[in-house]
C-alpha cells in the first residue's frame, strides 16, 4: 500500500514535467515559423494543460477501483483509492445492495 501512495505522489510532478517539456518544445517550434509571442505562449500553456490532465487522468483511471450498482438505469458508484481488501469488498457490497437505485426526487 506504501508503493502505490508513492506512486501517486509522484505522477503529478512527472505530469508536470512532462507536460513542461511538451510545452517548451511546442513553443520553440512555433517561435521557428515566426509565429507571435503571444500565440505561441497560449499554444504553449494549452499543451502543457492538456498534457498534465491526460497524465494524472491516466495514473488516476490506473490507481482507482470503481463498483457500480447492476440495476438497470442506476448510476450509483463507488470510487476508492489505497483500501485493502476487506474494506473493498465492504463496499462492493454497499454498491450492489444500496437503497436508492437511481431514485431521483
């Protein structure tokens, strides 16, 4: 369980890294074709967003376990993130027998 909070602490910063580098390297390439400073500077910050939501979008989808009801047309679901396996059974449980299914006054 130590590893993977390790690991979640570290995929931000190499998010932020990589997405740093993505950034810098679409810059100088606008900054070759004379492109303005301006444009290349929103070009620029628009990669590195993007790069570093993909990056924690993926270390999250890869480190979170998700329990949905099988009711039809139920949209309840339970995310968790570092449990251990008695309490994530504890919640599938929850997820497959909870009270409201879908219910939405």
């Amino acid at each position: 369980m130590a590893g993977t909070v390790q690991r979640r602490r570290l995929a931000l910063p190499a998010a932020a890294l990589a997405g740093a580098v993505a950034a810098v390297s679409t810059g100088l390439r606008l900054a070759a074709y004379h492109v303005p400073a301006s444009l290349s500077l929103s070009c620029a910050l628009s990669v590195l967003a993007s790069t570093v939501w993909l990056i924690a979008h993926i270390a999250d989808a890869l480190t979170v376990t998700t329990y949905r009801c099988q009711a039809p047309g139920c949209d309840f679901r339970v995310r968790l993130r570092i449990t251990d396996a008695a309490e994530s059974r504890r919640w599938q449980k929850i997820a497959a027998e909870h009270p409201s299914h879908g219910y939405r006054p």
